[in-house]
C-alpha cells in the first residue's frame, strides 16, 4: 500500500522537527528554558522570515533523489544497479552544494543542485564532509572510518516510505539499503544499524493498515539481529532501545527519560529518543516534536527522526499548519515526496512521457526557471 500522506508525513515531518531543533542545536537545555520559558522551544526561531532545516534535511533529500534516479535509470535505459552507488552519486552532489559556488558547471545526478537555496551551510557533520571529501567510498563490509555519529540515521527515512508496498523488496532487502547509505560515510556498527532500524520502522508504518508506532519498533528489534548476526554492539543497542520502551510506558518527565537516553550525537542515541518521544507521544504529532528537541543534545536530528517516525504513522495531516507555514523549501520537500509516491511511470518499451520528470531524472535540468516552463 502506498499512502501519499504517509509519504509526506514522513518528509515534511522530518524537516518540521529538524527546522524546530536546528535552532537551538548547540544550547543547553538551561540556555533554551532562559530563552523561550520554562516549556521551552515549541514554535519557530525564523531567520529571516523562514524556520531554516539543517543539513538532515539536505541530505534526506538527496536520499529521495538518488532513489527516484535510479530508478528511472533502470525503468528507462534497463541499467539494474542496486540503490547504494547513486546514494554516493546523491551525498557527492550534497557534498558539492556545501563546497563549492552555485550553480555547479558539470553534470549531476540530482536536480537539487540546480537550487540554490542547497548551498547554504546548516551545519553539516564532520564525518560526513571528510568521508565524502576522500570519495565517500565507505560500505558496511569495509568501513571507512569507526564513526557512529548521527550523520548517517538523520538522512535515510526516505528509503523506508519509497519501498513500502513494493513486492519485489523483501523487508531485509529494504532494511540493508538504510545501513548502506549510511554506511557510505560512517562505519562503526552502531553509525548503520540504527539507520537499517529507522528503514524499517518507517517502513512498517508506511506499510501498515492501522501504523502502530510500538509494534514497528519492536519488528525493527526482531529484524537487527537477523540483519547483522555478526554485530558485536548488537546487545548494548538493543538493550538502549528497551530503555526507551520502557521509559516511554512509564510517568517520567520527558526531560528526565532523554536524559537517561544521552544527548543525540551518536546514532543509536538519536534513535532511542526519537522511539521514546514518538511512543509517549504516539498520538500528538507536535507534543512529540517538543519533547524531542528541548535537551541538551543534537537537538535538529533528533527532532528530524521524530518527525519521520511520527510524521508517517499519523500523515502530513497531522501536522499543525503553524509547523508547515515558514518552513523553509517546504514546496520542494512536498514535490520530492510526491515523486516518492507517484514513482517512475515510464518505461523504454512504453511511448508515455513525462517531461517534468525527464528534466528531473533523466536530463537533470530542472530548476526554477524550468518549473515554471514545465507547470504553466
């Protein structure tokens, strides 16, 4: 089953919770309680009329982009390559975005760079800029570095809500491709088997008739240890994800319960309180948000991991308007997901077109100027 509102749900989700922590990313949980009140951060800090997403949001972006361009690749020139290599294509062409001046000179294999608002620096992660800047070689079965920051978890939602109901995918087939994107750049264990983890609890969810945010865990926690039966970190991340189950079934202060769960930086963190907050709050999209980033840790990955977790069980309606208003690139969050959901329609034995499409994944010409020709 595919649910375009679930699919958005998931994006949009992502970046609202991002664009929320991205704020006060670097503050302590005091610093953001003496700015914003005893509740702290709940509404957006604008930076010039618009609530700024991060480089999570960047990336998960170019995430989507190099699943629908290789898709196209394969439905309308018969090359079958799996996923992984045009996740690299897709994290250089980021890469790019953050290193050079706009507008990039050769050929890409994402549209996104055709945009100039992806060349701002929000932040990007270290390991992510030096792993890519040495050719972002990495894969889970040669790591390139011992990194398990949180790079890796923040951009992979996107892989879970393409192949929800698709038959061909088995689930395990899915849960690998979130560990090798983010296994491109972080190599330890625990840098992608909390990204294989997020794949498929947001698969499930997509996948689901009645989305039930605990069951999904839980299948992801059956799953991991089938995934990676090698895995020599594989009990200490189980055991924080019970940690989260168990907080999350209890009356703690939310506060309290993250602080139990660590700061965020490191990928497993990331995930444990993204799974806390999207259980105790399973049926409030914005009470979730709030928990999630009002913590002394990475505050913009965390709230982005909500925001697919909670964004695709509860769907884009879910989301407060006062969350969609000012949230920066937010048609293009909204298009990229739709792609997701509508997927490629061509074929090289059919005489259908789509020209839109063309420009995007195929001619990789679209842009704004191209927009407005294409959608007159």
């Amino acid at each position: 089953m595919r649910d375009l509102n679930r699919i958005k749900g998931c994006l949009v989700g992502g970046a609202v919770g991002d664009a929320l922590g991205y704020a006060v990313e670097f503050s302590t949980l005091s610093e953001i309680i003496r700015k914003f009140g005893e509740s702290g951060i709940k509404r957006y800090e604008l930076d010039g009329g618009l609530a700024r997403i991060s480089d999570d949001t960047q990336m998960a972006l170019f995430t989507a982009n190099a699943l629908l361009f290789g898709e196209t690749r394969g439905q309308m020139r018969g090359i079958g390559a799996g996923p992984a290599g045009y996740f690299t294509e897709a994290y250089l062409d980021w890469y790019e975005t953050q290193t050079e001046k706009y507008p990039l000179r050769d050929y890409h294999s994402s549209w996104l760079v055709n945009f100039r608002e992806f060349f701002s620096r929000r932040a990007p992660g270290g390991t992510c800029m030096s792993a890519l800047q040495a050719g972002g070689r990495g894969t889970v079965e040669r790591p390139v570095n011992n990194s398990k920051g949180c790079g890796g978890v923040m951009r992979v939602a996107p892989i879970g809500v393409y192949f929800a109901g698709k038959a061909h995918w088995e689930q395990e087939k899915v849960d690998m491709a979130g560990a090798k994107a983010a296994a491109v750049t972080h190599g330890h264990e625990l840098g992608y088997i909390p990204s294989a983890a997020l794949v498929h609890i947001v698969c499930q969810l997509a996948s689901a008739e009645k989305p039930d945010v605990f069951a999904a865990v839980l299948s992801s926690m059956e799953a991991m240890p089938k995934l990676f039966p090698e895995a020599g970190f594989m009990r200490y991340y189980l055991d924080l994800m019970d940690k989260a189950i168990d907080l999350s079934q209890k009356d703690v202060d939310d506060r309290n319960a993250i602080r139990q769960l660590g700061e965020g930086w490191v990928a497993e963190e990331t995930l444990a309180i993204a799974v806390y907050c999207a259980i105790k709050h399973a049926d409030s999209f914005e009470d979730a948000i709030v928990a999630s980033v009002n913590h002394d840790g990475d505050s913009d990955s965390t709230g982005a991991v909500t925001g697919n977790i909670l964004g695709t069980a509860l769907g884009y309606t879910s989301i407060p308007d006062h969350y969609l208003e000012k949230l920066e690139l937010r048609d293009i969050i909204e298009e990229i997901s739709e792609d997701l959901y509508n997927d490629c329609q061509m074929s090289e034995y059919s005489d259908y077109r789509d020209p839109v499409w063309e420009s995007k994944y195929i001619y990789v010409n679209y842009d704004k100027k191209k927009r407005a020709q294409l959608r007159k």
